[in-house]
C-alpha cells in the first residue's frame, strides 16, 4: 500500500454503477446487479408473502411461499434467494404462483400453530388456503412448550422450520451455534444437541433467534405470560427508537411498550450498526427501568 | 466475526483464553502486564525482517530511527522470556500483521487498566505507524469503549481539560466562543480527573462532591480507602437512578431517570457514532430528567439564563459551539441512522474513521505522527512468595459494572461471583470446583467461591468485579495508576488464595 | 471455531481413538492444537477447511460405540471445531445413525422393506429374526433387489459393517457376453487386481485421453451424445465443458455412487466387480475438467463396493495411475472415498455435496449450478459411476463406434436392473431404445401373470402390461410420460399387494423428505396419509387433492425428491393399481 494508492474511500463500497432490467408481470423493473427478484417485487410495489425470509439474514430459500413464475423455467423459483437478471420475465400472480403460495400456506396451517405468525391470516386469505381439507387425522407438530428460563420459550407447535433461528444464532450473527435444524423430513426440528435444556446449551440468551421467529415459536417470557393472561395487546403498543445503555457498540433498540411499561426489546433490522442484532444485555438486560423492586 | 467469516485472521493476544480468543486463530496467552513487551518484539521482529512500511515511515512519520534504537534489546528471545508467549509465535503475527492488505488492533481495557496504560496504547499506536495500518479503510487502531456513552461524555466536554468538541478549557478562544454563549465566565485552568480528586479528598482539598451517574464507592480500586474519603466530605450529593452504595453515603440524593428510555437525547458509541436515545416510558415516582434536575439547580444557584431548553435546544447550542458536530441535526441523525464525528458541516457524510490525513501527500499540512519510545514495565505489584497468584479483573457477558443495572435481569447463564482458576493451582491448594476461599491481597481479603476453570493459565486468577454486595472484590484491587490517563491497574493485583477452615 | 460450550460427558478412549483415527484417514489434523498452555492454535479458517472430517468422524464413532454418543459428539468438538448441536443436526440427519444408547452392544440387521424385498417377503424376515432377539432396523432399499429379501449389518464394538450375501459371487446373467460394454469384464476379472484390469482393456482409455488432451477428450464425449444416467439425462460433455471454462484454481470431481433409488443396484455392482474402471473414468473426467481431485462418495451400505473402491485407489496409487505425475505424464490426480450414511436425498448432487462437506444433506437451490458452486463452491463435475464409466468405452472405441447402439438422442447402451416378479432378476445391460418387453425377457421373462411395471424407480412410475413396446431411451420413456430414471425394471404380477407397495413408496417419500422446504415436507406427509385414508376405496374428490400437492411439490420444491414424490403414486391410481 503506497501513498499515491491509498484513498479513504471504502474500496468495497464502491457505487454499483450496473443496474438490470426485468419485466414483472409485463411491465419493466430496473433494479440494482446484485438485488434479488423479491428485491424488484418490493420496488415496484408487489406485496409478496414471506416466512423465511429476512433482510438481515442470508436467504436459505425453504418456505417457498415466495415462488414466482420465470418464464424458461420449468418449476417456479424463490424470489428470496433469485437474483434479478437482466431479460428475465417474471409472474408474480399466475395460476401457479397462486397455487404454490397457497399449497405452501395451507401446508403449514395444516400442521403448525401459525396463530401468532405476523401477516399469514391475511395471505391466507388472499391465496384462498384451507388447511382444514387434510382432515383432523393430519400429522401435526404436538410439541410441548419449553419453558426453561426467565427469558424466554421456545414452542416448536408454533415451528415453521424457517431456519431463521439458525441463522441467527449461527454464521448470519452470532456464531454461537447453540441451535440446528435435527433429525429429517417432517419430523426436523430445531434443536440443541440432544435436546439439553437452553442453559444447559452454548446458548448466550442473544434472544436474536427471538428477533427472527415469524411465528411466536421462540417468544420472549414477557410476551407469552401476557398472551397466557390474556393481556398481550399488540394494538396498544407504542414502539420507541433508543440506544442501549451498555457497552460502547450503540445497538439500536426498540421499546415495545404496553400500559407506560417495555413488555419487550427488539432492534430494527435495517440499522447499518448491528442490523438487528443484540447481546442478552439488550435484549433482556432492561429491566432495571421497571424493576420489580421499587427504584428509589 | 462476519469478518472472520468472510477470510479475516484473528490473533488474540490475552493472559486469558477468553470467549473472542476461542475464535482465534491463534491465541497468545502472555504473562500479565507484559503488553509493552510483546509490542517492542513484534516491532523489532517487523524492523529485523524488513517487513515495515518504509515509504509511510518516512512520509507520515517521525522519531522511526530513535525508535528503533528503543527496539534493539526486545529480539524474539527476550521477548518471550518478558512475555511467556514462543518466539515463534510472536515471529508469526508479526509477519501476519506486517504483510496483511489490511489489518487492525483492537483492544479494551485489558490494555488501559494497568499503572502503564498509556504506555500500552502508544506500544500498539507504533505498530500501526510502522506498517501503515492506520488511517485507511480497514486498517486502524480500535480502542472499544466499555460503555454505550462514555465517548460522549468526553465529547461534550466531561473531561477536566476539555470543553465540548475536544476543545481546550486553557485555549483563550475556545473558551471564549462558549463564555459568549454561556453568559459567563469559565474557569481557566483544567480540572482534575477522579483519581487526583480522591487524592484532593484525602488532603482535605476536596469537601464536597456533586456525583452523577457513577458508583465510587463500589467501582474504584482499593475501595475501602474510597469508602473512607467518601464518608470524610462535608457534603456528598448523589444524582442516579438507584440508590447506590455511594447514594447511601450522601447527604442529599437526587432521584434521576434512565437516559436511554426515559429521555430525549443523544449518545454516542465506541465508533464515534452520535445518535438519538428517546424517552418510552415515564419515569417513576419522584424520578426527574437529568437536564431538569440541573435546569432547576442552575436556577437556584442564581443563573437565569439557563431558561428552559428543550433536548434538542442544548443539542443545536452544542452544534453552534462544536465543530466535530456541526453538522449532526436531529433530522439527519434520524434519518442517517447516527453520523460519526466530525461531520463539521451538513453535507458531510460523517467520518467512519480518523487520521486519514496520514495519507495525504501534504499529511493535511500537519507534522508526521510521532513514535513514541516506551519500555516494558510489569505491573507495579510483583507476585511474591506471601501472595503468589495473579489476579485479573474484568467482565462477563450477561454483566455490567457493579451490576446496578444488568443485576436486575435474571439471566440464565449468571455463574455469579467466582474467581477462576487453573485446575493446576486448584488442585495444588487441595480446593475444588466450588468451594469457597479466603482471597487476600495486600490491601485486604475476602471470601468466595473457586471455579475451576482450563482456559485459564496455571498461576493467573480472574473475577469479575458485578457482584459487589456478595464480594467486594475491589478490597483487593491495586489502586497504582497512571498519571496520564488517571486508570487504576485494575488488570494486575498479587493475591493469596487459602482453604477456608471448617470449624 | 467457537466458544464451544461442552456438556461433562467425555468421551471413551476408544471413542477418542477412532474419532482422531478418522480424521487422520481425511487427510486432516485436529483443528484445536494446544501448543503450549498459552498458545492455543484454532480459528474458522482451519474449523471451516477440516469440516469435511465430521462424517467420518461420526461414522467412527458409531462403529466403536454403536451410537452417537454425547461424549463423542464433545471430543469431535474439541478436535474438529464443530458445535455440538451441529454435529448432532448432522447425525441425526442420517439413517444409519442411532442418537440414543441402545443399552446393548449387538450389531444391528437393516431388513429391506422397499418393492422387491417387500413382495419376496421381507416383513416374514424381520418376525423371525426379531423373534431370534437379533436388533433388527427396517430399512429402505438397500440396493441388493436382485437377492431380494436383502439384509446389510451394521457392526459395533469395533467390528465392520457387511452384506452376508456378499459372501456368495455376484452372478451376472449376460457374462460373457461379447456385445457387452459396460459388464465386460464383471464375474471375469479379478475386480481386485490392476493387472488383470489392465490386461482386459484397462487405462488404455485414460493414456489415449492424455495422447488426444482435454478438448479432445471433451469433443469425443460431446460427439458420442452421453448423457448422465442417474435420472436427469444431462449432456455429460456439456457439464464437463462448463467445470473446464469455470473460473476458480481449484475444481472437484465428485462420483454420486451414493446409489438409492429404490430397485437400482447397477453401481453397487460396477464398485464391486469392476472398481479399477470407476477409478480410470474418474482420472480422466479430472484431466478433462482440469480437476486435481475426485472424491467418490458411495452408500454407506455398500461395504463391499466402498472395500474394492479403495483396494482400487490404493493399488492405483502404488502403480502411478493416481497421485502426482500420473502414468508418467505430468498430470496429477486424487482420488478419495467418502461414505453416506444413510439417507436417500444425498443422492441429489447438491444434497451429496452439503454432505460431503459436514453438513445436513439438504438440497441446494439452483442455480447456481454445480459447474460453477459445487462442492466446497467450487466448480465441480459431478457424475455417477455408470454414466463415467461409459467413457472409456467412447475413448477406446471413438464415439462413432459408440453410436452404433442406441438411438440418436440416447447413445450407447444402458444398464437396467431387473427386479421383483421376474425369472432371473439381475444387472443387465442392453442398448438404448430396446422395448420394455425385451428387456424383461432378458431377464427370462415374468413369474406369474405380470399386472405392472415400476420403471426408473420410486420417483419413476408404473406402467401397464400395454406397455410393453416401449422403447427403453429417453426420448421413448418421456414420450410415454414415464422416465428411465436409474435403469429400474421391478415387475409385479398380479398377486400383487398394490395397496402395500404404493403405500410404501409414499411411506419411503415421507420418511427421505429432507424436510427444508415446505411442500416437499408437507406434501409428502399428505399424500402419505392420504393414501392409507383411501386405501380400499375409491379416490372420489381426494384424487384433486392429490392434484393439487402434486402441483404444488413439483413446481415449488427445492429439489427433484419434491418434484417427483407424487409420480408413481399417481401413475398407480390411473392404471388402477389402487384407488380403483
């Protein structure tokens, strides 16, 4: 590195400058090299389902609730994972995207608790899915909830085996690898080794597997002992930007509160400091603000 | 670790075998204190072999050839007989350092808690300047903040030589520009940090304390000799959110809400990032706002002026009066997610890192960036044959502090307090897992429990300082500290470790 | 490497000795080296690059321990770097591998329970043999449906996995056979002796493949018209071209010999009685792609295939046909083996690749492709034995003399294995394009009144007796909307238990979904009840059902297991097999 070759730019930031083309049911999308098919649905303003699928985390593609149509493509492809190219043509309400999305939706509800799962009552709706057609006698998760701390539960019924959970304890953020995806088929679950208990496991209490669950499998004690007690009302939750008060990293935090108190932390998943992710301090480590002891 | 992921190499250089140094490619458990040491020999050892960066050297800085004389005594032999660490090794991340495209030095305070430490830092700073790994993207020195707004505080001026923005309290025209605006006059001269303040009380010079926010009476080192200076002032007011050990000794106690969820403002992180905490809840009971609590005392100390400004209002005056963060309005820290200072004005993006000025072909018409000579002492406490062991200091993960705040949470994976052990020393004490000890230092004693623990080397202990209501582990600490940067060795106290008698 | 978190379980000594044992057999060191007490050796790098070690590992472990035991799972942690809930997702991922203490230290006999085993009265077996007290685990097809009901041991304490019928010599009907291409010297050859394979016509292929160099090499292939055998007929010359143009200093070869597909038993046979000849093809699709390493991965039932395979290697290796400088040129190639452990979906070549490389065998999507991100990412010719061994006769002979059978758009000739309710079931070989009717008479024709015929396996479909002019190649087979698949001919007469067999074929779906994505994991499951719902009775509204996961699976599943799950059910309830 000399002098005259050394700037202060960030080489590997350097602006993208090529951009593709792709039309999306008939009509031309320009988007960025790199950015995916579900990245040009969201630019040109289609609402696509997705379970497994978050902005922070690297696409493993496995809900295919995201499928669309490319034309040349013999089955239907994730936009998630699918990068934009240049030409391509792509059907994002087709019969058959309909169908999968349905079949993917009706699949789950047929054999998962998705109650507490953000937006899937709405899709469902839209894609017409009736989980009720397999019948009573359908295989379903029945799994007890694990509740082996104070922070939180982790209930499998609710497990759509999106690997988020994974991920996020994993390579995508916190390299801890407490959890994985065990055993095979319909009977996987996530697990850790030999099913030990949580404190028993690598587990840092992160909570990040909590910040990705799309479907309140893994929850935060606070939420589920209020949706037990019937007082987990999302509608009257005022949401707060903030810094933690910890370490020097500046990890953003969101303040879910309910009745003037934090019923529970999450951090936004866009934010360039940790995107998302936390450490059990701020995730859990709040509760100091409204400590069951007075603070005097 | 997303860097390790994507081909990054780590060497952690540590007494311990902490969780990060696991990731490590390799890790160099040096002997306690020996950080100077290990420095001088990855210098000597780049120099010897030809692998600095002679075209930086001579362009961005000076002093390389006195510094260089300063290396000839630490050869790769003699640093591992300072260190404990092979030669090998030493020779290994020396080459990694001095050859990588890019690379950088992180630490915290394993290097700035010694009686040594600004030595410590100026070791690391002239490994940066002797590869050119400063000043550039991806390259630098990382010094990591232990807390969420402890470079805020020195950003906006709490510091006793500092005014907001870094500016010096003997400049006439900094000060100046702030008198204009405060309508008063501001002492001349600096100030004096915490520890000459302890010192002061100890003189009687000091008889009052105005505390906010902080925990001497749990967190300084050798606290019984804290306590005693605390309890001696004719007036002690404590402003916090809790009532701390130092609450229970002061006079007057000013209930103060948490910054972070209960107030309007603005913090800033490690990286030099500025961004906006916001009021959630309310706060409770007679609990007031920071800024209303000193609105009110300005107030009554007859200073009108002061008026009643909202967050935002300190923040445009401190924007006016700061140039590093000039630029920094709360519309773009919102918008932008925080900005790293200096952002002197509002088209600047912000500076992700310092010192590029390093690389410009008139290095910004500054002066080159100064080697700085520095030998290796030890800690100021040796081991001896009545304390034996070595004990370190720091933190756990689930942990903060004295525990004020984290100690509320029920964390599952708390161990509690624990001072850890080789298994080696365990077993040549006759003590197991467990058991409770009587830990002395020469400053005091207490009792805990052992843990028995392999990632520790075989005559070092380690505690963590969270649990001060079950052990007061700072009874032990050495207060020996450095004059330049006011730290306690906090890193570094000989102690005895016994088996309790069973009566 | 992480910050492991260990529960005290430690392993035995033993446990520790076959782990380390396994992984010096990788080629690899332990990834944690405590050099001194205050130099520790780790890091990603060095845990990522040994990953490949875990399989092994675990299958060392079970063979000592009988299972996956927790202090094992630690030590592996300790010396390969991998986080126990990894090891243990990975492990449990597998067939072969039992997750919890048996309490006993017996070898257990894997009974095949899949089609042919199945209707040559597999269940009776396993009521005897249980009722002899011996640890009995239902299996699915363990690729032996020519000696059907099929048995595979799996040793413990130490002792080796074996096929008792492995004892018997293979019969091979056609031997001595002069038309024969690929079965010429099977039941003639000493399968262990590179001299007699080289006196039958072996490594003549690979020193005119290093006489006419890689385009040469890759035109001849392209010009015979091969395509892969294992199921998706893909243009071999044209795989090999993409890994050569492939950007990347560092290209694999990967043999799929992770043979099971259920009635398919051809590479089984291709491993054990002529290994020498997988191992040449291998080399030569290395000097081709310009690969410098090949890795075969075979089932891990097929114990005697993988011991021949690795005689094969070695002897090569002494003689100069592997290693660096091969045959006196300055080409340089290796070859190491891998064992699956159980699990129908690494068959998949991306499946096959995760689990090479340490993890879950879960499927890929694509693209990328292979060519491009194989194994370790890396640009990757992947292809199985038959399909490879097809070269060397395209090599010695031309590729105009391998036209001369076959059809223009299926070149050459094809293995079929014969099975179920047929005279003399077996390994035959035959060009393409022969009708289905010749093929079984091949094989001496049916027992009993014939009713159907599975072709190309469980993820095939079944056939009517009508059928029997259908032209074996793949334009004929999907003209028919049926598929060659592996060269899977089971035939059953009407004695037939349809209901049990479809059934099973769904229950064989259900239990090698890998379950990664949703209408695969599902759908299966769905179809699986469904079929045991309707069992005896008409379909009625619940064949729309069946329709509509079918559509879903195929279009919106990962991989090909999905896209193929419903075929054969399906094709059962339109020849009125079941559901009638």
């Amino acid at each position: 590195m000399t002098i005259a070759e050394t700037t202060t730019e960030n080489p590997d930031e350097t602006p993208i400058e090529t951009s593709v083309t792709l039309t999306i049911n008939g009509s031309p999308v320009t988007v960025d090299q790199g950015q995916t098919v579900l990245d040009a649905c969201t630019s040109a303003g289609i609402d696509t389902p997705t379970l497994c699928y978050a902005e922070n985390l690297t696409p493993v593609n496995a809900c295919r609730v995201c499928v669309v149509e490319q034309e040349g493509s013999r089955t239907l492809v994730p936009s998630c994972s699918r990068k934009a190219e240049d030409g391509m043509e792509i059907q994002t309400d087709s019969p058959r995207v309909r169908h999968s999305r349905k079949m993917v939706l009706e699949f789950l509800g047929s054999g998962v608790d998705m109650s507490q799962a953000y937006q899937v009552h709405r899709w469902m709706d839209e894609y017409g899915a009736d989980p009720g057609r397999y019948g009573p006698e359908a295989a379903r998760i029945r799994e007890d909830v694990k509740v082996q701390d104070d922070l939180y539960i982790r209930d499998y019924d609710k497990c759509i085996l999106c690997y988020k959970c994974v991920e996020a304890c994993g390579d995508d953020a916190q390299m801890t690898f407490a959890i994985s995806a065990s055993g095979r088929g319909f009977d996987a679950r996530i697990s850790t080794e030999f099913d030990v208990t949580l404190p028993d496991s690598a587990c840092v209490y992160c909570g990040n597997c909590v910040g990705v669950c799309p479907t309140g499998a893994i929850q935060f004690k606070t939420e589920f002992d209020m949706r037990q007690a019937d007082n987990w009302k999302p509608e009257e939750q005022t949401v707060t930007q903030t810094v933690c008060s910890y370490c020097g990293v500046g990890c953003n935090l969101e303040l879910h509160v309910q009745d003037e108190k934090i019923v529970k932390v999450t951090s936004p998943a866009d934010h360039s400091v940790t995107h998302g992710h936390l450490c059990i301090k701020g995730r859990f480590g709040w509760t100091y603000v409204q400590p069951t002891i007075e603070r005097r | 670790m997303q860097g390790l992921q994507n081909g990054a190499s780590m060497y952690a250089v540590d007494p311990r075998r902490t969780s990060s140094a696991k990731f490590a490619d390799l890790w160099l458990g040096l002997e306690l204190g020996s950080d100077v040491a290990l420095a001088n020999t990855v210098a000597n050892y780049i120099v010897s072999n030809d692998l600095h960066n002679k075209e930086f050297i001579a362009h961005s800085t000076t002093g390389f050839d006195a510094y260089v004389e300063s290396l000839s005594e630490y050869t790769l032999e003699h640093g591992e007989a300072l260190t404990g660490v092979p030669a090998a090794a030493i020779a290994e991340m020396a080459t990694a350092y001095a050859t990588a495209e890019k690379a950088q030095i992180l630490w915290t305070l394993g290097i700035t808690e010694h009686h040594n430490a600004v030595d410590n830092v100026l070791s690391l700073c002239n490994l940066a300047l002797l590869t050119g790994h400063v000043g550039r993207w991806g390259s630098g020195l990382v010094p990591l903040r232990g807390q969420n707004n402890v470079q805020g505080g020195g950003d906006m001026g709490a510091l006793p030589n500092k005014l907001p923005g870094f500016q010096n309290i003997t400049d006439p025209e900094h000060r100046g520009k702030f008198e204009k605006v405060y309508g008063k006059e501001i002492p001349a001269e600096d100030g004096i940090h915490l520890t000459l303040m302890f010192e002061a009380m100890e003189r009687g010079e000091i008889t009052a304390a105005y505390v906010i926010g902080e925990n001497p009476a749990d967190s300084e080192a050798d606290i019984a000799h804290a306590r005693k200076l605390l309890k001696g002032l004719d007036l002690l007011v404590v402003q916090d959110i809790f009532l701390t050990r130092t609450a229970e000794l002061a006079d007057v106690v000013l209930p103060a809400s948490v910054g972070w969820a209960e107030c309007d403002g603005t913090v800033t992180s490690s990286e030099r990032r500025v961004q906006r905490v916001r009021a959630a809840v309310p706060p409770p009971g007679l609990a007031r706002h920071d800024q209303d609590i000193l609105r009110d005392l300005a107030h009554l100390l007859d200073y009108p002026e002061w008026g009643d400004p909202t967050p935002e209002d300190l923040w445009e005056e401190l924007r006016s009066l700061s140039p590093l963060h000039g630029g920094m309005t709360y519309d773009r820290l919102e918008a932008e997610g925080g900005l790293q200072w200096p952002c002197p004005d509002l088209d600047h993006p912000g500076s992700p890192f310092l010192h590029g000025w390093l690389w410009e072909p008139d290095l910004g018409g500054r002066a080159g960036a100064p080697f700085s000579p520095v030998v290796a002492q030890g800690p100021k406490e040796q081991r001896t044959e009545e304390f034996p062991l070595w004990m370190t200091t720091g933190r756990s993960l689930d942990s903060y502090n004295t525990g004020v705040q984290s100690g509320q949470m029920n964390s599952p994976i708390r161990y509690g307090n624990a001072l850890d052990m080789n298994p080696a020393d365990a077993a040549q004490l006759n003590l197991v897992d467990g058991e409770t000890v009587k830990v002395s230092s020469p400053r005091g004693s207490v009792e805990m429990p052992i843990r028995v623990q392999p990632d520790i080397p075989v005559g070092l202990t380690f505690t963590t300082f969270h649990f001060p209501e079950l052990v007061d582990i700072n009874q032990l600490t050495n207060d020996a500290w450095d004059k330049r940067s006011g730290t306690a060795e906090f890193k570094a106290a000989s102690i005895r470790v016994e088996k309790l008698v069973t009566a | 490497m992480t910050d492991l978190h260990l529960t005290a379980d430690r392993a035995t000594d033993a446990e520790a000795a076959a782990i380390d044992a396994a992984i010096v057999e990788c080629g690899l060191e332990p990834v944690i080296i405590d050099e001194t007490d205050r130099l520790v050796r780790g890091g990603l790098h060095r845990a990522n690059n040994a990953r490949h070690g875990l399989l092994p590992a675990l299958h060392a472990l079970h063979n000592v321990s009988g299972w996956i035991s927790h202090g094992g799972i630690n030590y592996i942690a300790q010396t390969l770097g991998v986080p126990p809930a990894e090891s243990f997702g990975v492990a449990s991922f597998y067939e072969m591998f039992r997750m919890e203490d048996p309490g006993h230290t017996d070898d257990v006999v894997h009974v095949c329970v899949d089609g042919a085993c199945q209707i040559a009265g597999a269940d009776g077996v396993i009521v005897s043999l249980e009722a002899s007290g011996t640890t009995v685990h239902r299996s699915p097809c363990l690729g032996q449906c020519e000696r059907a009901p099929a048995q595979f041991v799996q040793g413990n304490q130490g002792r080796p996995d074996f096929v008792a019928a492995d004892r018997e010599p293979t019969v091979i009907p056609q031997q001595g056979d002069p038309t024969l291409r690929l079965l010429k010297r099977m039941g003639v050859t000493d399968p262990e002796s590179l001299d007699d394979y080289v006196a039958y016509g072996g490594y003549s292929a690979l020193a005119k493949a290093f006489s006419m160099g890689a385009e040469a090499v890759l035109d001849e292939v392209d010009s015979a018209g091969l395509k892969g055998r294992g199921g998706a007929a893909f243009p071999t010359a044209f795989k090999w071209r993409g890994v050569r143009g492939a950007d990347g200093d560092k290209k694999w070869i990967v043999v799929n010999a992770d043979e099971s597909e259920p009635g398919t038993f051809k590479d089984r046979h291709l491993m054990e009685l002529d290994p020498f000849s997988i191992v040449e093809a291998a080399t030569i699709a290395g000097f081709a792609t310009g690969a410098q390493k090949g890795f075969i991965y075979v089932r891990g039932e097929y114990p005697l295939a993988t011991k021949r395979l690795q005689n094969a290697i070695d002897v090569a290796r002494e003689r100069g046909f592997l290693g660096d400088g091969i045959a006196g040129s300055s080409i340089g190639f290796e070859l190491e083996i891998r064992r699956g452990a159980g699990a129908y979906i690494c068959g998949e070549e991306t499946a096959l690749f995760e689990s090479l490389e340490g993890f879950r065998g879960e499927p890929r999507q694509k693209p990328p492709f292979p060519t491009t991100h194989g194994l370790f990412k890396q640009p990757t010719a992947i292809n199985n034995p038959e399909t490879l061994v097809n070269v060397l006769g395209i090599l010695n002979d031309g590729s105009e003399a391998y036209k001369q059978l076959g059809t223009p758009d299926s070149t050459g000739t094809r293995l079929f294995c014969l099975s179920g309710h047929v005279a003399n079931p077996g390994l035959y070989e035959g060009p393409h394009g022969m009708t289905l009717g010749e093929a079984i008479e091949m094989a001496g024709g049916p027992t009993g009144e014939l009713r159907a015929v599975l072709l190309g396996g469980a993820a095939g479909s079944f056939v009517g007796i009508d059928q029997m002019d259908l032209p074996l190649s793949f334009e004929g087979t999907r003209a028919a909307g049926a598929s060659l698949g592996s060269g899977v001919v089971k035939l059953f007469n009407t004695e037939t238990d349809f209901q049990a067999v479809v059934t099973r074929i769904a229950e064989f779906f259900r239990n090698e979904s890998c379950g990664q994505c949703v209408p695969c994991r599902v759908g299966v499951v769905r179809q699986h009840e469904l079929i045991i719902r309707t069992a005896g009775r008409s379909m009625n509204g619940e064949r729309s059902l069946l329709d509509d996961m079918d559509a879903a699976m195929k279009d919106a599943s990962i991989c090909g297991l999905g896209h193929t799950a419903s075929t054969a059910v399906r094709s059962a309830i339109d020849l009125g097999l079941i559901g009638a």
